[in-house]
C-alpha cells in the first residue's frame, strides 16, 4: 500500500471509485481516523449518474496538526458504500509543515545567537536547502517538506554543539560562532614558507619578507562570502600558536638584552592571551594566544622573528585549539648582503643587466660558491651594481704591470695596493639601493705596505758579466714605486775589478850620443818623452874647481820634476796606457859623460817612484783607487718584461756613453770585469684580499681576482667579510660573538660538544703564525699544540679544513683538501646581525 | 756586534736609525760579509718617547737571509732583572692580511736588510722605570745583550711614592708557584728540582747553564729531557719569608723561587714555545741577593716540538743571565 505524505493543513482529497451497486442515488461515506480523532464526511459523487459504475466519490479534508511530540500523523481512513465498508488504498502521512528553533550561545549557554545560520537538511525532498538565519531573539522557523526527517545543520560561522530535542519540531540548539581562519596578510605562498630578510629594513610591515617584524592579519574565510551577512568580528577570536625554531629544530641561541628585539609574539593589536604552551616539557618556545577579528572582521597580530639567520617562526592560526584548519605559515629567517664590484675596465668579467643598465658580476663559480657556502648561515648575496671603473692614462703608471710581473698569462695586469684601493674606494659614491652593502674592487695583484710606517728597504745584490744583471728578490714584493712612499726602487752599480796597483811602466830608449850645445863649462843632456814628443835639457856645470860635475844640481831635478809632473798625473799615465817612454841624449863618450847619464836616468827614476805611486788604471777603478760605481734610473734600466715582484728584478745595464757600466761590464780582464748592482727595495705582502676597518669602509674589500682562482676569490670574501661579522673576529673584546653566544673554545682549551672535530681541543686561534684570529678547524690536538701554523712542517697544506683558517691559494689548482666554512663558524654566522657592517 | 754599532745618537734610533747604513752595509756587501748588527739606545726617556727601538741591520748570503727570514725567525727578548720578568715576542708581527704563501725563494748575491722594532709593542713592554735587557735571537744566533735603561727625562716629575708603592706591592705580592709543578718523588722524575743529577754543575760565580742530549729521536716514549743550572741575582721579592713560606707547597721550605724563562725556537717551524718556568731554590742568601740551584724538565710539556726531524735551539733567561743556544737535534726514523 502505497504512501501519500502530506504537511500540515495540506487539503487532502481522497477518491474512492465505485465500481458496482446502484450508483443512481448511492451515498458514500468516509471514515477517517487520525491519532485519537475519527470522523465521518460524505463523499462528493461525480460521474455519470446514469450509469451504474464508473462513479467516484470524492471528500476533501484538511491534514491535521501534527502533534508537537509525534514526528508526523497518519491518517487512515474506510470507505462505506452501501453496506459495503472498503479499506483504504493508501495511506496518508501527515508531516510537519515548518519547525522551530532557538540557537544559543555555547559561549554562555543562554545568550540566544542573532543571526544563527543554518539549514534544514532533508536530502531527498529537499536537495537544495535554503540558508536560514534566527531571528533577532534568537529564534527561527523553518518550513519542511513531507516525506523526509530533517536535520539542521549550522551554517558557517556556527557549530552546533548540541541539539536539545524536546519537541521534535522546536529545537533548542546550542552552537558557536566557529570561523575558519585565513591569512589575510601576507600573501601565504602554496609552499606554505617564508623567507623573511630579517636584516633588511621594516617596509611594508614585514609583509614583502623585508625587517624582522611582521604584521600578520588574519580573517575568517566566511568574511570573504559577500552574502555572508554576519562576518566574523569583534568577539569572535581565533586560537594562535607560534613555535619558535631554527636551523637543526634549535634557534641560534642568540640572547637579545633588547627584549623588544627578541624573537617573540608582540603583545598588542588584536592579541591576547599570550602564554608560553608548557603542555609538552620537550617543546621549547611554543606559545599560545588569541586574536580577534575586532578590525573590520580582521585580526592583527605581530610577530618579532629577531635577526638570527635559520631561526624560524611557526604560526598556526586555529578556529579551534586543535588547529586543524590548515591554516599555518612558516618564517625562516634569511639575510641579504648586497654587494657592488668595481672591476679595472681590463678585467673580463661576466656581463649582468640589471633594470636596463649593463653591468659586470663575479663569474659563476664564485657566486656559486659564495652561494653554497653561506646557505647554512642564511645568507644570501645580491648584486647591486657591477660598473667597471676606467683605468686611465694617468692610472697606468701606478698600476698596470706586465702580466709576467705577477706571473700571469695575461698581457697586462692591475696591481693595486690597499692603500690605492681605498683612495679609490672613497673617491666612488657608493651603489644605492640596499645595504648591507659590500663593495669589491678587483685587481689582478695586491702588492701592499705592510705596515704604516715606512721600513727601511731590503738591498740585493746581483753580479753580472753581461749587460743583463739578475737580481734576486729575497724576500717579498717589489714595485716600481713603493707602496710604503711612493719612492723609486734604488740601483747601484758598483764595478768589482779588485785593485792591483802597479808603478808606471818605464822604458829608455838607447841613450843617443848628443852634444846638445854643449861648451867647456857645462855639458847639456836632453831627456825626451818618446809618445809625447817634449823635451827636458839638463845641464851639467863646471865648478871653480875641478870637472865638470856629473851629479844632478837640485836646480836640475827640479827642472825634471817639473817636466814630469804633468806627464804623470792620473790622466796622463790612464791616457799612456800608465807607460812612459824616456830617452836621454848626450854624450857618451868617456865614464864620465856615461856617468852623467846614467845619474840622469836614476834621478829620472827616483821622481817618477815619487811622483806615480803604484796603481791600477783599470776602468773599473777611479783615481783613488776606487771601485768606479754610479746609480742607475731604474724606470731607464729595469727591464719590466723579464722582472716578476717575488722572483727577481732583471736589470740592462747602460752602454750608450763612455763610463756607463754596459761597457765596463764582463769578465775580470784588464778593461772589463763583473759589475754588481744593489737594489734597495720595500718588500711588499702579496695580499689575497683586503678588509678595511675604517668605519667609512666597512663592508669594502679588495679582492685578487685571476681566471684560474675563482673559488679562491669566493673564499677570500667570505673569509674577509668573516672577520666583520664576529667568526673569527679582529677583536674578539670588541668585535667579538654574537650576545647569547659562548666564546668559542681556544686551541688551547677543551672542546665542548657539538664542536669536537679531529680531537678534544677548541678551534679559535690567534697568532700562531698568522695575525689576529682564525679558526683551526681540520688541524688535530697535536698540530694544534705547535706554535706555527703558517709552517707545512706543522701544518701541511691541506690539512685546514675552514675558509677562516689563516691562510689559502690564490690559485684554484692549489687548493688542497676540503676547505669550507666549519659548522661553527656558521653557527656562529647564524647568530651575527647582518643588518650592517 | 756590540751596543753601540751603529755609531748613532740615542734619540737617533727615533728619527734616523739608519743614517750610517750604507757605510756599513755598502763594505759587507762587497765583502761579501755575514754580519747581524744589532743596536738599541742606552736611555729612553718614558715621557718623551713611546717606543724602544731596536735597530737591526742584516747582511747575510742570499741562501742565508732566505732559508732563514727574519720575519719568521726573528725573535726579541726584554728580560727585566728587578722583576724577573722576561718577554718574548716575534721581531716582526705577521701581516694581518690573508696571504699567498710565498714559495721558497732562489737567488745569489748578498742581502741586506734593516729593520726598527718596537720592543714594548713586540714584547707588550711595561711604560715604566726600569732596565731592560734585549736580545734578538735568529734561529742559532743570539745578539749581544742590548742595555736600555727606560726612565723618565731630567726636567720630567718623577713621583717616588709610586714607584715606592709599587716596590712594596711587588713585594708584599703572593709569591709565584713553582711551576712546572715538581713530581712525585722518584728517581729520575721530571720536573726535578734541588740539585739535579746530571744537570751541569752549579756555577759559583754568576751564571745559566742548560744541558741535554744532542741528538733525541723524533719519535720516542723518553722524555725530552734538559737540565739546568744556575747562580743568578735575584729581586728581593723572590726570597722566600717566613710570612709567605707557608703558600709554598714544598717541604722543605725553599729558599728562593726562580724564574727560569725559556724560548725556544728551531731550524723549522721555528716560532717560538717560551716555558715561564719558577724553579725553587734552596741555595740563596737575600743578602747577597744570590740563589743558585738546579733543575730538569721535560721539553715535551712544553708543547708540540716533535713533530718533524729538525733541530730546537733552546735559550735560557734568568735575571741578567742568559744562556744559549742549546741545540737539540730530533732525528728522524731515516737518520
């Protein structure tokens, strides 16, 4: 038997067909019973009265209220007809027609909810629910299809908490306001993580991932349905949960003594009820709190991330405490560090564009290194401008060298000093446009003073038989003009032909047999210079007495000394070849006249013994005796093409004019010997790099840059800039860890773990071979324990296994073993403020 | 050479040490001479100046002023006598820059080089009255004794009463422990204290001596063994009174306590270990000032020395006596 289901009030008209008996004037009559109550009514005949059969009776009724606690009435009804009592044909199932609720407040349990959103579900009768909403006394209606029970379910923002079902059709229910969270602002990506730059300024609350303060708004997801017309607001709160982490699960453990400055949830805004979450005694840094969607149907919240790299902030935003509403955002902390190269415009670097300008960057592989190397301190680098800087005319003197200078491939090479490079580092406005900014300027050579006072220089000797004197640099760097005092490189040629004295060579030539004018009182002898072709007379004269004599007066002798004084001097003797050529004329015929000659010859002898002392006229020697010496213009004589600064200096030894040392030079013979050449330089560092302290400077660097060192060059930023953020600080007193961060343990002291590696000791050192402090990372306790970790004897290359230890290879073929930024020194990397240098 | 060599003023060592360089260097070079010249002004005047120069001059065959650089084995020593305090400190401070090691250098030909360093920045050198005696050490050579007297100028307020107090704190001062802190006692122990068999004898008039075998192996379980003795002049400060005899942890009580300073240095490596060593003495007289005394250690404590064949050079000071070198020889498995 089929069921009709009809509501309330609902005319009903049941029909029954008279199939037999006298239909003429027949009567029909109904019976109807519904609950408790029965009724007879008549039946309304249609049809033809004329035929017997085929008639219908007809009664129309009104379905009955449903009683308020049944669910629905059934009617049952017979028809009598002539004697006959028919049963039914169906049966007819009054419902409700509408039901009734009032919504309360779960908050409260008694304040009656305006607005409860709801609708009556009954699925088969009614697919397509309307929304409801109670009234303003918290009270409302529903109409309800028959044939189906029905269920109300809260609409968004309620919750039902509980049905209370007295009547079937007047229901209590108490609900609560329950929203679903969403971020308002920021933008959440799917990634459901943000990279916030936590030392760049606070701009746009924190929202664009720039400052470590970060205005969170949140809203209901119901608050974007415009037809919602009761958006979350003031009073309604969702739950807050921010947990506080960092790289490995742990924060960095920097300690701010600025509480305002610690990671933390900023009381304020719509914020309230912060308390730290104890529930778990294994989790640290979680907290609970509410916010309320006071403003405009949105709540704000701040969060302060502090400025440690890796830490991290959770904030889940729950419409329940169980914060299952998916509803979560990550913040890792991250810093930039911008940065700006200052190439010579002769150095190949790669081309950038940046907006619509071109610009020079670092070659991949150094950024890439640069890149790997301070991932786990949270950092990363950005290029902020990369302009090429001209080396002009003027410049070139100073600073462009042949590349075999440096030992390089190239044709020319920049050299450039840290002195240089600062005044041309002040003299750049610097790139706009972030900060921290580092500036590199690049040079393919850091010959450098390497102290503020000006030393004394280093002399060299070189000896050469040659007009090409090789110099060997003992010990550091030279340049053309000091970097100490912008002074010369001084030369000295000093000839090495060693004295041999020797008295002029005298020859007489055969004694000519002369009167020379002679008379009975005075004989006359004549001495004559065969090469100079003069002549002295010398006369011999009678006495009162007896012969003429045959000893030389003194008026004599002063006669010979007199003539030979000018044939004897150093001209003269170095212009004779230092050989005189004598001849005495006279007569010779008895002793006597013999005699006369040869007291001449002796007389002769004695003066020149006097006058010409012994010497050697060698050239290499002066008048004096001397070694002959002179200085050398070294921009004239130093051959640059065959010179390099740490090897030697090759000098060409000037042959142009008479007494230049080129023509003086060669074996030790009577008109040559080896000339010797004393350099006096200032020896130089060869630097890798440079960082400046001055406070105008801080964040410039200079770096060496070569094709074949690009690694080398990322390390050398990153060892640099190392310093100024505390890794291995200049000043651990000053400049030292980070607030919250333990001293790290010395060389000499005991290690702690995280931070045993290669033994028990710990890894800051100072001195030992190098200046300052660094970090001996990859040495073991032994070659800790040396003084000396400069020397391979105590540390061999290789060994040092962190881009702080104090020194590396400017080459990438000479990089030896793993060396990498060490675990701590990332550590404490993470935990330095990067906000400025 | 002697104080004195470079024939130059006493305020010359601050405005032009090296005016007579030339003339000496100029006749080495050519001679072909090695020669390490070493100078230092006899007074100081504190209130005037504010560093204690030393003038070195260097002439020496390229293989020589390159196999040992002064910049890695330049060693400068400070002993104050009226302390017992000596400081050691590298002639020449490292570059602070991170640097391409430079490769061993080849050449011919002389070198000279010349150089001013500060002893009291080198040594962290005490601004105040007193009479410091310097050294430089290069490897195997140590220079003559450098007599610097470090006072105030005549026209200069001298306040006594400081130097009166601070006299009196020095001796009213805890007396120094002996360190390294002697063994239990059995024989053949390190460290050994008193008279100390096998140490050279004990010098009757003043003097340092050290003593050990020549020749070690690099690798071996025996300690590395050196004996001393001395008679030396002491500050009345290191004399052991009745009133602090009793901080002294030694039985019997010892007279003295003596600061034994060594540095040592070596063919490689050669950065200097200093041993700040207080060796007790049980041989002193405060009257004539004297103690004397002897002791043995193990040179292994002091750090990492054996770590490849090479030769230590090991030099002592003590109050105004020195001594040194005292090679020792670590002979590889190969020698």
């Amino acid at each position: 038997m089929p069921d009709r289901d009809v509501v309330e009030s609902q005319e009903i008209t049941i029909v029954a067909l008279l199939r037999e008996g006298q239909p003429k004037d027949t009567k029909v009559q109904f019976k109807l019973k519904y609950g408790d109550k029965e009724e007879q009514k008549e039946g309304q005949l249609s049809g033809d009265p004329h035929r017997p059969t085929d008639r219908a009776a007809t009664v129309k009724i009104q379905a009955p209220a449903v009683p308020p606690d049944k669910e629905t009435v059934e009617i049952v009804y017979s028809v009598v007809h002539e004697r006959r009592e028919l049963s039914m044909a169906e049966k007819i199932i009054v419902w409700p027609k509408e039901g009734k609720l009032t919504a309360i407040d779960a908050a409260d349990g008694k304040t009656k909810i305006k607005g409860f959103a709801y609708q009556i579900v009954q699925k088969q009768k009614n697919p397509k629910p309307a929304a409801l909403r109670t009234n303003d006394a918290g009270e409302g209606t529903f109409p309800l299809k028959a044939g189906e029970a029905f269920e109300v379910e809260a609409l968004a923002p309620f919750v039902i908490k509980k049905i209370d079902k007295a009547k079937p059709r007047e229901l209590q229910i108490t609900a609560e306001r329950r929203y679903t969270p969403i971020f308002d602002a920021p933008t959440i990506p799917d990634t459901r993580a943000i990279k916030q730059y936590v030392n760049q300024p606070h701009e746009d609350q924190g929202q664009k991932g720039s400052g470590s303060r970060v205005l969170i708004r949140v809203t209901a997801k119901e608050n974007k349905d415009p037809n919602n017309k009761h958006p979350a607001g003031a009073g309604d709160f969702f739950q807050v949960r921010v947990t506080f982490g960092g790289h490995g699960g742990k924060p960095s453990g920097r300690v701010e003594s600025d509480a305002d400055k610690k990671p933390h949830l900023v009381a304020g805004k719509e914020l309230s009820d912060v308390k730290e979450d104890t529930s778990d005694p294994n989790k640290k840094g979680v907290y609970l709190a509410k916010v309320e969607m006071k403003s405009g149907g949105k709540g704000e919240l701040e969060v302060e991330l502090g400025i440690a790299g890796g830490d991290t902030c959770l904030i889940e935003i729950g419409g329940s405490p169980q914060f299952n509403d998916n509803c979560a955002v990550t913040f890792t902390n991250w810093r930039k560090v911008f940065y700006e190269v200052r190439p010579p415009d002769m150095m190949t670097l790669p081309a950038k564009r940046i907006g619509t300008e071109d610009h020079k960057d670092l070659p991949a592989a150094t950024i890439q290194r640069m890149t790997s190397q301070s991932a786990d301190a949270y950092l990363e680098w950005v290029l902020l401008s990369g302009k090429p800087f001209t080396v002009t005319d003027a410049m070139k003197a100073a600073h462009v060298l042949p590349g075999s200078f440096g030992n390089r491939n190239e044709q020319k090479i920049f050299q450039l000093s840290d002195k240089q490079a600062k005044a041309l580092l002040r003299s750049w406005p610097r790139a706009g446009g972030g900060g921290p900014l580092a500036r590199f300027i690049l040079c393919d050579t850091n010959y450098y003073a390497k102290s503020r006072s000006v030393p004394a220089p280093i002399a060299v000797t070189g000896r050469s038989e040659t007009t090409k004197v090789r110099i060997s640099i003992v010990a550091g760097y030279w340049l053309p003009r000091s970097d100490y005092d912008g002074s010369k490189v001084s030369l000295k040629w000093v000839a090495t032909h060693v004295p041999a004295p020797r008295p002029v060579a005298l020859t007489f030539d055969a004694d000519l047999d002369a009167a020379n004018g002679s008379s009975e009182k005075k004989r006359i002898l004549k001495v004559t210079d065969k090469d100079g072709r003069t002549s002295q007379p010398i006369e011999f004269v009678k006495p009162l007495m007896g012969h003429i004599t045959t000893d030389l007066e003194a008026s004599e002798k002063q006669k010979l000394r007199s003539w030979l004084t000018p044939l004897l001097t150093d001209a003269a003797r170095r212009a004779r070849g230092d050989r005189l050529r004598l001849e005495v004329a006279g007569e010779k015929a008895n002793d006597r006249q013999r005699e006369r000659i040869a007291n001449t010859r002796s007389a002769l002898q004695s003066l020149i013994t006097e006058l010409a002392p012994a010497k050697d006229y060698h050239p290499g020697l002066d008048d004096a005796q001397n070694p002959r010496q002179g200085v050398l213009d070294p921009d004239v004589v130093v051959n640059m093409a065959e010179s390099t600064g740490g090897g030697r200096m090759v000098v060409d030894l000037p042959n142009a004019n008479a007494g230049d040392p080129g023509r003086l030079v060669g074996p030790d013979n009577a008109t040559t010997c080896p000339v010797s050449v004393t350099l006096r330089y200032h020896s130089h560092g060869s630097g890798l790099g440079t960082t400046y302290k001055d406070s105008d400077l801080l964040g410039d660097l200079l770096i060496v840059h070569t094709s074949t060192g690009e690694l080398c060059t990322a390390d050398t930023i990153l060892h640099e800039l190392g310093h100024l953020f505390g890794l291995s600080p200049f000043d651990i007193a000053k400049d030292g860890f980070a607030p919250g961060i333990d001293k790290c343990k010395g060389v000499g002291d005991g290690e702690v773990d995280p931070w045993k590696h290669k033994g028990d000791k710990g890894h800051l050192y100072k001195e030992h071979g190098h200046t300052g402090s660094h970090c001996a990372w990859g040495l073991d306790d032994t070659q800790k324990a040396t003084a000396d970790y400069s020397d391979s004897s105590n540390v061999p290359r290789g060994v040092p296994e962190c881009v702080m230890f104090g020194a590396g290879p400017s080459e990438d073929a000479n990089r030896q073993g793993s060396v990498d930024l060490c675990p701590q020194c990332h550590h404490l990397m993470r935990a330095r403020d990067y906000s400025k240098f | 050479m002697a104080q004195g060599s470079l024939q130059i003023a006493d305020e010359e060592f601050f405005t032009a040490p090296f005016k007579n360089r030339e003339r000496i260097e100029d006749p080495l070079l050519a001679q072909e001479k090695d020669a390490l010249v070493v100078d230092a002004p006899r007074k100081v005047p504190l209130d005037l100046r504010r560093t204690l120069p030393l003038a070195v001059l260097r002439v020496a065959h390229f293989a020589v002023a390159s196999g040992v650089p002064l910049e890695k084995f330049g060693i400068v020593v400070a002993a104050d006598a009226a302390s017992g305090r000596v400081r050691v400190g590298r002639a020449i401070t490292p570059t602070p820059k991170r640097e391409q090691p430079e490769e061993p250098r080849e050449g011919e030909g002389m070198t000279g080089e010349a150089l001013v360093l500060d002893v009291r920045e080198q040594v962290d050198l005490p601004w105040r009255p007193s009479q410091i005696q310097v050294s430089l050490i290069v490897r195997e050579l140590i220079s003559e004794t450098m007599q610097v007297k470090l006072d105030y100028s005549p026209g200069a307020y001298r306040d006594e009463a400081v130097e009166a107090q601070r006299m009196k704190e020095l001796q009213e001062a805890p007396l120094p422990k002996v360190y390294p802190a002697p063994a239990v006692a059995r024989p053949g122990a390190l460290p050994a204290y008193g008279r100390v068999e096998g140490a050279p004898p004990v010098p009757d008039e003043p003097g340092l001596f050290l003593a050990a075998d020549r020749v070690v192996k690099l690798k071996a379980d025996a300690p590395l063994a050196v004996k001393g003795s001395f008679r030396v002049k002491l500050p009345g400060h290191l004399f052991v009174d009745t009133a602090r005899a009793r901080a002294v942890p030694l039985e019997p009580k010892p007279k003295a306590l003596v600061p034994v300073t060594l540095v040592i240095t070596a063919s490689k490596a050669p950065a200097p270990f200093v041993y700040e060593m207080v060796v007790p003495s049980w041989e002193a007289d405060p009257k004539s000032g004297l103690a004397a005394g002897s002791f043995a250690i193990d040179l292994d404590k002091v750090g990492t020395l054996r770590t490849v064949p090479r030769t230590l050079f090991v030099y002592a000071f003590c109050g105004d006596q020195r001594f040194g070198p005292l090679p020792i020889g670590l002979a590889g498995e190969d020698q």
